[in-house]
C-alpha cells in the first residue's frame, strides 16, 4: 500500500500540474484575444503595406472571414499635463471591439473611439497611470510623432506632427499590453502617422476559430511570400514556446520524482521475494520453470504500477474537475480582478502520456528485483 501511494501521489501531481500549465496557456490565449484577432498578416518586409490587391479583395470576401479590419501602429510620444512617455498608438476600425472583445476588458470607463463627430483614446492602465491620465479631467492628451518627410529648421516642433485627443477609457489585458498600448481611430492614426493608404497589419476574425489552421494556411498560399500570416499563438510565439518548455520541463521534473518514487516498488518486491523463498520452491517442485516464476512477481509489481496509476489519475481529474468547478484555490495581487482562481485545462493527450509514462516505469521498477533478486538469492533457473 505505501508503494501504491507513493505512485498514486506521483500520477496525481503530475496531471494536476500539467492541467494547471493548460489552463494557463488557455487563460493566456483568451486573454490575448481580448487584444489579438484570429488571423493577422503583416509584411515580411518594412514597417506598412497598401492592400488594395486582388488578393486582400478575395480575403475579405471569404465565407469563412467574419470581420476583416485594417490597423496602422507606430510609435509616439504622448503627453498629459507635465508627464511624458512613449507608447505604441494603435489606429483601428470600430469593429476592433466585435473582433475582440476588448470592451469586455474596461478597467474604467467605455471602449468608444468615435462618438458622433468626436474622438476618443482608449489606453493601456500602465500608461495611464503613468501619464496620471483620470477620465474626469478635461485635459487632452498630446501625441507627437516625427515627421516622415520633414527637415531640420528653426522651430524644432516643425519636424512633427501633433495632435490631441481625449481619454474615453482605460483597459486591462495584460502587462504587455497595458504598459505599451494606446487604441485610437483609424483615421486619426492616418493624420498623426502621414498614412493615407498604408497600414501596418490586416486583422481577420474568424466564424469559425476551429477553421484557423485552414483559413491561415489559404491565406498564406494566396498572398505568397511577401507576407506573413500568423495565429494568434503565432503572434506572441516566444511567449507561449516558453511556457510549452516549461511545462515539458516540469513534466520531466516530476517524472524523475515518480522514478524515485517506484523504487518503493523494488523494495516491496525485493522483500517479498525474499518472504516468499518456500513457495517458490514448492512451486519449483510442482514443474514452475523460472519464466513462470519470474512473471508472477513481475505482474505483482505491475500490478502495483497500474493502481497506483488508476487511484492518482482519478484523484487528479477530480482534483481538476472540482478546481474548474468551484475554485477553491485562489489568485491574490492587483490583477486578480481580471481571474480570481487558478485556471486549470484536462487535456486526454496528457493524461494519457502521464499515465502510460507511470506504467512503463512501474514495469521497468517491477522487472529490475524480479530479475536479478531470483536469480540471486533464489537461484531460480
């Protein structure tokens, strides 16, 4: 029974731990698509593109595409009273918030860009607390952007472009996010970057976000090497590479406890051998050949592998399931707001992976005392 424990409780932290990196990729990837539509295509080379091809013609016409929004970002200086500080102003379509959700991400205020002949910024919660931006003042906020075109003379402010807006809104997302963005209309992006055409990235929503692999896949071969057509994965690759590297780390971590685990298994039948020398030779004596011998102490370890296994696979998908369900273990800090518990994701390929991984270990634990234990102190065969 300790050695089942003891196997039982190596197979439930492994599930509990890889379910709970799933449900973290999981909450990371809704949270992304808060920001981040389905699809979006960029150029594989320089900062904007003009798509007014065939090719982005057919793109929007698609069965598949629910919304189809152009974007045009840069950089620029903003301003709000005596503070200062730079951030990725971000030009979008007033279907941004039917593409994303972001609107369901307002930490203060509303999401609203354009209200009838006015217009608006929605930003990042960093960078309005860093600029001490409150949507109660009348204040607007200052953008600055170089000129793309201009030259050095005797006013050094002829060399940008300015303009103001009010604040609307103040969203939280995510850090990346939050410290760096700032939402504004298309065409006061146009104004402020000297864009009448061009923009920096086509963002697509999807009816259907199971399709994504396919749709991308179509949109690549049509569009061909001059562009980029990522996922939303794709769009924050390192981040989630890490975090895939981190859970195989962990898994291998664990695994290697598990292992350490099993060698309650090679005492268990190291003793039992032992104890059991007199019914072996009885056995010996009624025509058991060593193979057989060999094998009943090999299925006995085995045996105690494969409940191990079944009790802490149970144990971890209910450990999982009641997570999910009731959220017993909770999120402290500031962001908590945003998801107050831990997320947690079962995934069939990992309980299976972790499952055959138990048994194959308890089989190699089990076969290592049968085979030499009997041969030794035996002298079976």
């Amino acid at each position: 029974m300790i050695s089942v424990i003891g196997v039982s409780l190596g197979t439930m932290a492994l599930i509990i731990v890889l379910s709970a990196f799933n449900g973290l990729n999981m909450l990371i990837g809704d949270l992304f698509g808060s920001f981040d539509p389905d699809l979006k295509i960029i150029p594989v080379a320089g900062k904007t593109f003009i798509p007014n091809s065939s090719e982005f013609a057919q793109i929007k016409k698609m069965d598949k595409v629910l919304f189809y929004a152009e974007a045009l970002e840069d950089n620029a200086l903003l301003q709000y009273g005596n503070r200062q500080r730079p951030a990725i102003v971000k030009g979008v379509s007033e279907d941004f918030a039917l593409m994303t959700g972001i609107d369901t991400m307002m930490s203060d205020g509303k999401f609203i860009l354009k209200e009838k002949n006015n217009e608006y910024a929605v930003l990042g919660y960093v960078v309005a607390g860093n600029l001490g931006i409150g949507l109660n003042f009348i204040d607007p906020i200052k953008f600055y952007v170089p000129r793309r075109t201009a030259k050095i003379g005797h006013n050094p402010m002829d060399a940008f472009n300015a303009d103001i807006l009010y604040p609307k809104g103040v969203f939280t997302i995510q850090e990346d996010f939050d410290s760096n963005y700032v939402l504004v209309p298309m065409a006061f992006a146009r104004r402020l970057f000297d864009r009448e055409e061009a923009v920096s990235a086509v963002e697509i929503k999807l009816k259907n976000i199971e399709e994504s692999d396919e749709v991308q896949a179509y949109i690549q071969s049509l569009l061909g090497d001059d562009y980029v057509v990522k996922n939303r994965f794709q769009q924050h690759d390192v981040l989630f590479k890490m975090m895939e590297t981190e859970k195989t780390a962990i898994f291998f971590i664990l695994a290697f406890i598990l292992v350490i685990a099993s060698f309650n298994i090679i005492g268990s039948l190291s003793m039992l051998i032992i104890d059991k020398q007199n019914d072996i030779e009885t056995l010996r004596s009624i025509g058991a050949n060593k193979k057989l011998i060999q094998r009943i102490f090999l299925i006995e370890g085995w045996l105690i592998s494969l409940l191990g296994a079944l009790i802490g696979t149970i144990i971890g998908i209910v450990v999982c399931l009641l997570q999910a369900k009731y959220g017993f273990i909770k999120i402290g800090g500031p962001d908590s707001f945003i998801f107050s518990q831990y997320p947690v994701k079962i995934v069939f390929i990992d309980v299976l992976i972790v499952f055959v991984t138990v048994v194959i270990i308890g089989y190699l634990a089990s076969r290592l005392p049968v085979r030499y234990l009997t041969r030794k102190f035996l002298n079976v065969g």
